[in-house]
C-alpha cells in the first residue's frame, strides 16, 4: 500500500484496461452471432449483404448465406450449405439434393420442407451467385410423403459445375 508504486501501477494499467474494453466489445459485439442493429449493417456492408427492412434474425442468416455465397466455387457441398443457411429455422425438416446435370446444368432438390415462392425466391438469389456465371440453376421442392412427384420447380439461369453426381443432405 505505498502511494507512488499505486499510482505507477494505475499509470500503466489505465490506458490498457480501455484497450482490453475495445477488444471485449469486438469478441462480443462485432460478431454475427451476437452482433446487433447498426454493427449487423456494417457487416452486411462489408459483405454486400443489404437489409432490407429485415428483421436482426433473419438478416443474420442471410448474412451467413451471402459469405458462404462470397465464398462458394459452384461445388455441391456449397450449393447444399447456401441453401441450409437460407432455410435454417425457417423448415423444420429439409433434405436438400444437388446433382448435375452435364455441364451446364445443376439441379437443387428440397425435399420435405414446404416453402413459400417468397422463401423459394430468396434461395434461389443466394444458390445463382454460388454457382458458376452460364450454368442453369434449377430449384425444384417435393413433400417428403410423395418423394418420386415434383409440386414446384423453379430455373434459373445462373454455372460450369466440375462435378457430376448426386449429394444429399438432411438439415434438420
């Protein structure tokens, strides 16, 4: 308890307590996760991920889907993780299936889950800019009861897909 080697210590403690204060606030509050408002904007911002009117939720989704979007190289396994991040919480049970078809063509079946065409819409701007430019993009959605009958098919223009085959997933 010696006055000048606590008043040295608060010396050079002080300066780096707010330091440590703006370094906690990055961990806690930069995150997706738990970011919040205008810190959710400036990540969209930087992922040229736009709002939109959206609520905190539902744009940190689809801040998730844009960065695996950004980051996607037309792959199937990227097609099936865009298409989960959009649909996550939104279907409480969705198998999702990519084949290709030639190459030229990739087909995103959703299976079990029913979406409305907002939902549909809003997956299919996500899968477009995760596949390649000049492949066509076809998103179909079947109930999981009549797994051999098509109810929705929706195409879109968007890809050169290396691979050829059949990938499933079950996002539950």
């Amino acid at each position: 308890r010696k006055p000048k080697i606590e008043a040295m210590l608060r010396a050079f403690v002080g300066p780096s307590q707010l330091i440590e204060a703006a370094a906690w606030q990055l961990l806690t509050q930069r995150a997706i996760g738990t970011a919040a408002g205008i810190q959710l904007d400036t990540i969209g911002n930087i992922v040229g991920q736009q709002r939109l009117g959206l609520e905190d939720d539902t744009y940190r989704r689809y801040l998730r889907a844009r960065i695996a979007t950004n980051k996607s190289r037309g792959t199937n396994e990227d097609l099936i993780l865009v298409a989960t991040l959009v649909l996550l919480d939104l279907v409480s049970s969705v198998q999702i299936q990519v084949v290709t078809q030639g190459p030229a063509a990739v087909e995103v079946s959703l299976v079990g889950g029913a979406i409305t065409d907002d939902i549909a819409a809003v997956v299919i701007l996500f899968l477009r800019g995760a596949v390649d430019a000049g492949v066509r993009l076809i998103l179909t959605t079947r109930p999981a009861a009549d797994i051999h009958s098509y109810t929705t098919a929706y195409v879109v223009f968007a890809v050169p897909i290396s691979t050829i085959g059949v990938t499933n997933i079950t996002a539950d």
